[in-house]
C-alpha cells in the first residue's frame, strides 16, 4: 500500500463519483483531518460552480479533509494549495515556471495545469485538486496542458506524494502564522500581477482593470481606469492573448 508523508492518511480509490463526496462520507462516518481521497477514476468530477471536472485516468482527482484556522478564514486554504502544490510540480518539472491563477488554479506557459475547489465540512474544509497529468482534456474556460506534454514521467501518485509534502508545510505555516506568508508566497509566484485583467463576476457582468494585488483575506484587488479599486471577492479571471 502506498503511503503518504505525515500527517495525510491514504485512501485509494479505482472509479468512485468525486473524491470531495467520498471524503464528506468518511467524514459524516467519524473520519478525522488529513484524510486524503485518491480517485484513480471520478465519474461525477466537478469544479468550481459546479462546472464539470473530466477525470481521465492517469491524471491526479484526490480530495484531502483540512483544518482550518476558522470559518472566516477558511477559503485562505486555496492559497494554502496553491503555494504547496506550485512547489511540488516545481519539485517534478524545476525548469518551468508554475504560476498561481487567482483565485484557484494553476498556470504554466499560460495553460491550466491544475484547479482546486473548496468545500466546507464545518468545522474543516474539504480541498479537491485535481492536476492534468497525462492528459490534457479539451479546454473549456481556459486552454489546459498536462505534464507528459511539458516533458515529465511522473505518475499521479508522484504528484499526489510532492503536493501532500508540501502541504503539510504551509498548512503548518498557516495555522501558526496566518495568512500574510501564504499571501507573500502566492503573490510571489503569481500570474498577471500588475497587468491588465477582465474579471467574469456570477452575474456574467465583466469587468476590466489592472490586477494590482490581494487583500488581507485575499481578495483580488482590480484597480480602474479611474484609479479607484475594488476587491473582488469572486470571478474568473481572463489575461489578454
């Protein structure tokens, strides 16, 4: 049976509907934090609004039962796993240039590589990722790229390891320290700061501006064109081609 660094507890899956379901069962059953949920197949993936997730085998679909800090501070976590997994696909492929897409997924060579979704289990945080490894399924939002294109051998489970070591990392720097690290290292690797943006917000209304930055709870902050600025609290952001 393959293992994870601690403190993550391993349970692994062949084809099961969604990771973040399973770990909400296990949880509702007495299940405790550090559970991770690792699907080799899901046939009710989903991200973000509720945007279907294609889960080709061989890709990454796990789901991990988390801490957090506290209710209010809760989506800080997709920071969290942004900062830890760009480290451990840097770890895998360290001559390309991850890239932290605000507010939940992960770039390279401008394609996405990567995306999270957060979902409570009050009083914890159930994080869903899921990383393009062999395959780069047709794009839907934004192009994709997996990382047998960008020249790496690893496996899902490779990915899986490197991601829940450095998890373990800055979940430990977050609930001691709170979220200004976190901020720091998600801005420091972070696409599109400083350059102008379009935000889609719920309604589908769009907006424009220059994305200058994070709040203190990591809100984008979208300066416009008459200098005033506004923190978004949720949107899909698009970068100009």
């Amino acid at each position: 049976m393959k293992a994870l660094p601690p403190p993550f507890q391993l349970v692994a899956c062949d084809c099961i509907d969604s990771s973040n379901d399973e770990v909400r069962r296990r949880f509702d059953s007495g299940d405790a934090p550090g559970l991770v949920v690792w699907a080799k197949e899901q046939t009710a993936g989903r991200g973000r609004r509720g945007r279907t997730w294609i889960s080709p085998r061989g890709n990454l679909h796990c789901s991990i039962l988390l801490t957090a800090r506290s209710p209010e501070e809760a989506p800080q976590l997709a920071f969290v796993a942004a900062a830890a997994l760009r480290q451990g696909l840097h770890s895998l492929l360290p001559q390309l240039p991850f890239r932290c897409k605000w507010p939940n997924d992960l770039l390279v060579q401008g394609r996405k590589i990567a995306g999270m979704l957060l979902e409570s289990a009050a009083p914890h945080v159930i994080l869903g990722v899921g990383v393009n490894v062999v395959e780069a399924p047709d794009p839907a939002l934004y192009p994709a790229a997996c990382l047998r294109q960008l020249g790496s051998g690893a496996e899902d489970f490779d990915v899986l390891s490197a991601f829940c070591e450095a998890l373990s990392k800055w979940h430990g720097i977050w609930m001691t320290q709170g979220f200004a690290p976190i901020r720091q290292a998600w801005l420091d690797h972070a696409q599109g700061v400083g350059e102008a943006v379009t935000v889609r917000l719920a309604d589908h209304s769009e907006l424009q501006g220059r994305f200058s930055g994070l709040d203190a709870g990591g809100a984008l902050l979208l300066e416009t064109e008459d200098g005033s600025v506004r923190p978004i609290l949720a949107g899909d952001v698009f970068f100009p081609r």
